[in-house]
C-alpha cells in the first residue's frame, strides 16, 4: 500500500487546489477540509499514479480512499478534542502525562545512536518487508525495535503494538499473546493463528514481536499467516537467528561504534559507545564527562566491552564507586579473553557473562539470593510478589525491601509505575542469568511453588473483588500479570495437591477470561484444567460453566451442550444446589443462539427462578440478561429485578457486571418507547464498557443506542453508531455475537436509516463512524 511519504512526493508533480493545502490539512493542519474533497484529492493522487508505476508500484485505489478516510477522521476527531492554540510567542509546557502511546511503552531513557540501523529498517519495513532484528543478547535489538515502531506507528491506521514473547512456553500461546495485547477477543473455535489472522484481516498495523528466538517455528508460521490474509500488517520481530519464514527481511544488529586505541578526547563523543557510556555514567554521577584525565580507560571500557549496549549500561553502575580507569582495571582481571589482551575482541556471549558475573559479584548476599529468586517472574511484578518468593528462613518483609532496593541500584532490576502499583522487572539477559543461579542453588522448586501458591492466592482475593469497588483495579493487576499468572496455573494443573484448587482458580476467573484473554485461550485453560481435575463438586460445575460460556461466544454449541448435561448430571447426584441453574442457564444461551426465542425463554425463566430461591445474585443477574434479550417478561416484575440489581452493585461499588446490566435495561425501556431512559442506561453503561476496554460488551451497547436514535429521528449518528460498531471488534467476534434474534434489530435499524438517509448517505455516516473507540463513541454522545 502506498504510504503518505508516496503521495507527498507525488504532490508536487500534481499541482492543483488538491494538492498543498489537502494533503497538509490531512496530515496535521488546524483547517480540515470537506471529507469530499479529501477523497478527490487521494483519486487524484490514484489517476495521477497509475501513468507512473515506475515510481508507485502497486495501487489499490479503494483501499487507499479507504486509509485516507480513516486519517481524516482521526484527525477531524483529534482537532476537536485539542486544546486552542496557545498564544503567539508561548512557550511549550511540560507533557501533561507519559503514558504508553500506539501500543508502545513509554522511553525512560534516551536513544543513543544507531541512526543508520534506524533509517534502514524504516526503509525496509516502509517497502513492505516483514523484518527480524538478529543479534546476540544486550545488542539492543529491543531498544531498535521500539524506536523504529515509534517513528512509524503514525504512518498506520492502526498504530504500532508490542508483544513480548519472552515468557511465552506453549508454542500454541505465541498467537494467544498477540491477540491479548491487541484486545483481540477471538470468537473462532479454529487454531488461534488462523483466528487472529482473520481479525486482523482488515487492520493497518505495525506488530512488534520481541524475543521470538525459543518460539522460533510458532512465530514463523504466525507471520506467514498474516502475510497470506492481513496483508495491511507489517512485523518487525526480534530474535537471536532468524524465523525462517517466506520472504524474511534479516537486519543484524551491530554493536555501538567503539573508538580506536589512539582516537584523541574531542572526537571520542561521535562514537555511540562512549555517548551511551557518558550518558548513563552521567545518571548516576551527577556532572560526569570525559575529559583529558579519563578518555583513555573511557575508549578502552568501550572497545573491552565491545560495544554492547547492555554491558555498557551495567558497567555505568560501576563509575559510582570506582573511576573509569578502576573499573576498566577490574573488568581486565575478570574478563576471559581469548589471547589476554584488548586486541581481539571477545566473544560477546562470554562477555556478557562476565559482565554479569561482576555485576553479581558487587551484590551483598541478600541481593544475590534476590536476584536468582526474582528471576522466576515472567513479567513485571510487586513488592508484595517480590516479598511472596523472598521469604524463608526467617526473612521478613523488610529483607525483601532491602533486597529490591540494593537490586535498583546495581541495574538488575528496573522499576515503573503502573497505574495504583510500583512494578518490578528484570532486563531478559539479566532473568536468564539469574535463573541459571536459581538452578545452581537447588532452591528452585521451592521458589517456583511459593510463585504458584503467590498467584493462586492472587486470583482468590481478586473473587471477592470481582463484585466490589476494587474491580477494575484488580482486572488491571491480573492482566498485567497475565504471563506470570499462565505459569502458574500451568504449574498448580501439573501438581495433583494443588489441581483442585487450580481448577477453583479457573473457575473463579471467568470474567477475567471473557474479558482480558483472547477466548480460545480462556478455552484451553479451562479444558486443560477440566481434564487434570475430573472430581465432581463445586469447583468443576464453576469451571464447567465458564467453559460452556465462553464456548457460547465461539457459538461451539455442541460444546456447550455438553459441559450443561454434565453440570446437569452433577446436580441430580445432590451435590450443587445451583448446578440446575446453571445448565438451564447455558442452554438457554445456546438456544438463544441458534435462533429459538420460545426455549431460550423457557430456559432462562428456570434458572431465574432458582437462582432467586437460592439467593444467587450473580446467577439470577446473568440470567436476567438472556431473560430480557429474548424479549419476554417486560412487565413490572423483569423491571423490579433489574432496579434491584442496579441498586445492589451502587451500593457495593461494583461496574464491569452493571455494565451489562444496564444494556439489558436499556433495551426494557426501548421496548417500552422511554427512549430518553433508555439511551441514559445505555450510555452509562458504554462508559464502564470504555473504562474497562470491554469491546465485547461495548460493540452491543453501541448498536444498542445506533437502533434507539434511529427511532428518536437521529438518523446520521445513528447510522455513525452501527459504523463504530462493526469495526470495534474487527471481525474476531461474530457481530452482536451471531444472536439472530438481535440480528434482526440490526437488519430493521439499517433498512431504517437506508429510507431517511439514502444509500450514499447512510454509506457516508456509517463511513464516519467507523474506526471510533469506545471512549470517542461515549464523547460523542455526550457532546452538548
């Protein structure tokens, strides 16, 4: 696809009222042309390319309309949220946040060097290269991949994503990983690579894979998946060899630049290794420089450690203590150079050994025991995880403190804020070293069960969260956590002691499942745990009834039909009191979904009644849900139930429940003709759903209130509303989850708008819409 660098070069050639001010004004201008003229100018551009194909290539023109379309709306949609233009002569303020932008974490340091590497991998990629980024351990292949995401992730409609693979272990979880950090909840009972290959279909996006190397075939038939069928994708990969697959672009990534031996003190500063050296000596000694006294053993640290970005910030720790011409002194000793001497460079994988063998060796005891335990977590973690896997032997919290506290400041470990949390993580060369130590301790198992039993218990008090006012805040916790939370479910299924309360867990997380996991990973976990643990009893009617939910979504019916006959089966043995409710309540989804309003009804008023008998509130809530989606009971008592429920999760400061809750209200009250009532439900309703990026329920509500506008006369953001709509979940879930009977209040609502609007118009309005988040869709709305 042609980019925006194209038809800029191109603009000059074309001349004309489309040329200058179109093509600025789309890009970033304050005045923002008519759409219109917008799509006449990207034609033109279009007409005029096809008598140049030397200079273009390949043009799709309705897909390029389509890109620019898109552009002009973010920008019609930025302009309105931006502030006035400040003053003549003002000066620029501070950035009122840093948060991470485009799927990208935010920098914390600065990018020094690797300008030529930069610009070529941008040429690759801009070329429509899928490229891998090869280089040993604390190169940098990261730091490149990131910033060259950062600088392209405006040219794509849908920015730029990272994905770490690092923690990744199943080979069939690579494509799980992708789809969680792209919110992608997947409704296809097909393999997960397939699945997220199709709802990426339609997406321009730049996808980040960092540290690919142990899933080396996973990732390779990952991109070839993406290459075949969403081909607005790039990936930019990382890895220590290559993937292999079809058409691979390969960019090895060198060291820094280092000095020769005679090179003199005022030229030092052109050669990125002493930049990087200087910059992170100067973090942790305030107004250090390189100057006559010290530029030699500043160039020989530089060529000794040849280049290597990670060792040269680990040995920048050192300069607190030590001079440069110590510590070069000192690395010298301890370095295991192949002649002894600085003329040979060493092999950088024994040399990043060495570097971190120093590093250890500058620790206490206290912080080398840390270090080696710390490295069982995945990803980030807390003080309080930190403390979970540090205790014994008689240490206590403030050991653990310590401990993290003196890890800071030798570099091991970095930290970050993370919304209400302070997170910890290690650097992957750096884990990986210290979970050789962990293995040469013989303390491993024991730190891996005290991480498992620090997860389990995690996912225990987040159950009582899941109904009160910390809900989003664990949601958050438990997603970032995801890749350690992974490992220890793996874990506890693995150990018959602990399989019980593992499968308890899985139950306990299902609407951490339907919202955070793409949902054929919530099904994997779920079966695999179903088949370790297969004892009859609460946890397994729990764990049964998020199987068969989430099995709903993927409208796997047969499989829903299945785990209700043996939730059914169990409540017949005397064991569960609700187990009756439960199974009436999954086969009334699954006739629901295939189109038989009468016994979806049938089923859902059963499991209504005994949910209610047993003062299952959270049953007989869900239950309400499908009651009131099939039309039936609209009288006094379904609308009783409902204000009482409302009340209920008000007074216990819970959301991501009402949520649902007031979309099922909503469509009472339209029913009803209180459109005014039932738009306010709807949209407080969208709020919590954009507060939690909950797109499964948001693209319901946001039809929802497409189809109550429409009958209140707004015709226009009505039809802006369905085009929101069906693009907030790119295909990876079957629109209004495949339920015919909503379907067809779809089907009426577009006939609708096509009579008040015509087919241009209502193509036009739908057109506007499309691409909008839940947040701008609730901005929207509540314009005055």
């Amino acid at each position: 696809m042609p980019t925006f660098r194209t038809l800029s070069a191109l603009t000059a050639e074309l001349g004309g009222r489309y040329s200058d001010t179109t093509l600025r004004t789309v890009a970033s201008g304050r005045v923002l042309p008519t759409l219109e003229a917008t799509v006449v100018f990207v034609r033109a551009c279009a007409a005029h390319a096809r008598t140049r194909p030397d200079r273009t290539g390949r043009w799709d023109e309705d897909a390029l309309v389509d890109q620019w379309k898109r552009r002009w709306r973010r920008t019609r949609d930025a302009l309105a949220a931006a502030p006035p233009d400040p003053p003549a002569g003002a000066a620029d303020g501070p950035s009122a946040q840093v948060v991470p932008a485009g799927g990208l974490p935010a920098e914390v340091t600065t990018f020094v060097g690797r300008e030529t590497d930069l610009a070529e991998v941008v040429e690759r990629l801009e070329h429509g290269g899928t490229v891998t980024l090869t280089g040993a351990g604390g190169i940098g292949k990261t730091r490149l991949a990131l910033r060259v995401a950062a600088r392209l992730r405006d040219r794509y409609r849908d920015g730029a994503c990272l994905v770490e693979l690092a923690a990744v272990v199943d080979p069939g979880a690579v494509a799980w990983a992708v789809g969680a950090a792209l919110r992608i909840s997947d409704g296809s009972a097909d393999s997960p690579a397939d699945a997220l290959a199709e709802a990426l279909a339609d997406r321009e996006l730049l996808l980040v894979l960092d540290n690919c190397e142990h899933q080396q075939e996973s990732c390779a038939a990952l991109v070839e998946a993406l290459r075949r069928r969403a081909p607005g994708v790039r990936v930019l990969a990382t890895s220590r060899r290559a993937l292999g697959y079809s058409g691979e672009v390969l960019w090895r990534v060198p060291p820094l630049r280092v000095p020769a031996t005679a090179t003199p003190v005022e030229r030092l500063g052109a050669y990125e290794a002493v930049a990087l050296l200087t910059d992170r000596a100067a973090a942790v000694v305030p107004g250090f420089a390189v100057d006559e006294g010290n530029h030699r053993a500043v160039a020989g640290l530089c060529r000794l450690l040849d280049g290597v970005p990670l060792l040269l910030e680990l040995a920048a720790r050192g300069l607190r203590v030590l001079s440069p011409q110590q510590l070069l002194e000192r690395l010298e000793e301890g370095l295991p150079l192949p002649d002894g001497s600085l003329r040979t460079a060493p092999d950088r994988h024994r040399t990043l050994r060495a570097v971190l063998d120093w590093s250890h060796d500058l620790c206490s005891e206290e912080e080398r025991r840390a270090w080696a335990r710390l490295s069982v977590f995945a990803g980030d973690f807390t003080l309080e995880g930190a403390q979970a896997v540090l205790a014994g032997d008689g240490r206590g919290p403030e050991s653990a403190l310590a401990a993290v506290t003196g890890l800071l400041d030798q570099s091991v470990l970095t930290v970050h804020e993370a919304g209400e949390d302070r997170c910890y993580r290690m650097l992957e060369p750096v884990r990986r070293y210290g979970r050789d130590r962990l293995a040469e301790s013989g303390a491993a198992e024991e730190v891996r069960r005290r991480h498992r039993d620090w997860y389990l218990a995690l996912v225990e008090q987040a159950e009582s969260a899941w109904s009160g006012a910390e809900q989003a805040l664990w949601f958050r916790r438990l997603r970032r956590g995801h890749a350690d939370l992974r490992a220890a479910l793996d874990a506890g299924l693995a150990d018959p002691a602990t399989a019980r309360r593992t499968l308890r867990a899985m139950g306990t997380l299902w609407p951490y499942w339907l919202l955070c996991v793409p949902l054929s990973e919530s099904r994997h976990w779920l079966e695999s745990a179903l088949r370790c643990c297969g004892e009859p009893g609460e946890e397994r009617v729990k764990a049964l009834w998020a199987c068969g939910f989430v099995a709903a979504l993927q409208r796997d019916l047969d499989a829903v039909d299945r785990c209700a006959e043996e939730i059914e089966r169990m409540g017949l043995d005397g064991g569960e009191p609700t187990a009756g409710a439960g199974a009436a309540l999954l086969r009334g989804l699954a006739a629901f979904s295939r189109g038989e309003v009468g016994a979806a009804r049938a089923q859902a008023l059963r499991a209504l009644q005994e949910y209610r008998r047993h003062d299952d509130r959270f049953g007989a809530q869900v239950t309400l849900g499908l009651l009131t989606l099939t039309g039936a009971g609209d009288g006094e008592p379904v609308a009783e139930y409902h204000r009482e429920a409302l009340e209920s999760s008000r007074r216990r400061g819970e959301r991501w429940h009402r949520s649902y809750l007031l979309y099922t209200f909503g469509l009472y009250l339209r029913r009803r003709g209180e459109t005014a009532a039932a738009v306010e439900a709807l949209l407080e309703g969208l709020e919590i759903n954009a507060e939690f990026d909950d797109r499964l329920g948001g693209e319901m509500v946001v039809d929802a209130l497409a189809w109550t506008l429409a009958e209140r006369g707004e015709a226009v953001l009505a039809a802006r509303l369905l085009g929101a709509a069906r693009t907030l979940l790119r295909g990876a879930v079957p629109r209004l989850l495949g339920f015919p009977y909503l379907l067809r209040q779809q089907e009426r609502c577009v006939a609708r708008l096509r009579a008040d609007l015509g087919e241009r118009g209502l193509e036009r309005a739908l057109d506007e819409g499309a691409g909008l988040e839940l947040g701008e869709v609730v901005r929207l709305l509540r314009r005055p």
